[in-house]
C-alpha cells in the first residue's frame, strides 16, 4: 500500500497488484475469499475508488 502525498489528488492511498497471467487474476478475482472480502468490507466500507486495469503490451 502507498499513501498519496500530493496535493493534486483527492486519493488518499494506492495499492497494486500484479498477476503472472489472466487465468491468475481470474482465479484471484472470483476466489470465495476475494468475492467475500469485497461484498462484506469493500463495498459497504469504500465511498469512492480509482481502478486501473493494465496489460503488458508488447510489439
């Protein structure tokens, strides 16, 4: 986890994750854990949030 420092932003923190494969972030993300955490904490818990979903782009 990283907190933001600059005044240009309203986030107050940041985190990332990195993911070997898209099958890894599909296990990840529909894990009963994952899908627990994010109906019991995130989304009563979280007012507003920024996502960003990148892949490696290669030519």
């Amino acid at each position: 986890m990283r907190r933001q420092v600059s005044s240009k932003s309203d986030a107050r923190f940041q985190f990332s994750m990195t993911f070997d494969d898209p099958a890894s972030y599909d296990a990840y993300n529909s894990h009963p854990d994952h899908v627990r955490f994010v109906e019991t904490r995130w989304v009563p818990e979280v007012a507003a949030f920024q996502e960003y979903d990148f892949v490696d782009v290669t030519d």
